[in-house]
C-alpha cells in the first residue's frame, strides 16, 4: 500500500490552510464536540506556548462559523465528520474570533507603542 507523503507544517496556525495544503494534521475535532455537548458559558483554554490554542480556535471558527458553510471538505475524514448531527450545525453560526496569538509585549501600552511605530 502506497501512502501520500503530508508535508509538517510549522507555524501555520489556520485550519482552513492545513486542510487545503493537505498538511499532516492530528485529528483534534472530537473537541469540537466534546466542548459543545457540555453547553458551557465560558470555556478557558490554557495550555504552554506552542500548544496549538490558535489552530484549535481556528478549527472551531471554520466548523460552526456561516463563513464556511459551504466547506464540508475541511471536515470530511475528521472523527466530527462521523456525528451525523454535528454535520448540521457545520457553518451555522455568526462567529467572531479573536487571537492575541502575536501580541508579545507585556504590557497594553508597550503593545500600543509597537503597533505605531
């Protein structure tokens, strides 16, 4: 049996990216149902640097955000892709998505002051 190649991806943290490039991806959409069967307000991630907080969030964003609706191929051969009823809320949501993913200062005003020099 011959199996394609997938190319490591290093520091692509967009999930529509990783899927489109045919990037080496570890299956992490069993979250997308795990967090959304608890029915939670609030949900904190925290993990270290470099724990794939961005790529997860992107994920998210891309399987419930009307922006994608029409993207089923993201999701295709991913373990959510099994939930048949996980398939009907694929891009059915308004969604905002924020990420301080490259805010580095340690502070508001020296993140201020970078952004106008």
């Amino acid at each position: 049996m011959h199996t394609k190649k997938q190319t490591i991806s290093i520091g692509i943290q967009d999930f529509e990216k990783i899927r489109s490039y045919d990037c080496f991806y570890i299956d992490k959409t069993r979250f997308i149902k795990k967090w959304w069967d608890l029915k939670d307000e609030v949900t904190l991630i925290t993990r270290p640097r470099c724990f794939g907080k961005t790529l997860n969030i992107s994920m998210v964003e891309c399987f419930f955000s009307n922006l994608y609706a029409d993207r089923d191929d993201l999701f295709k051969a991913l373990a959510i892709w099994e939930e048949e009823e996980y398939r009907k809320v694929l891009g059915t949501y308004p969604v905002i998505s924020l990420s301080f993913a490259n805010i580095k200062e340690n502070s508001y005003k020296e993140n201020l002051k970078k952004k106008m020099c």
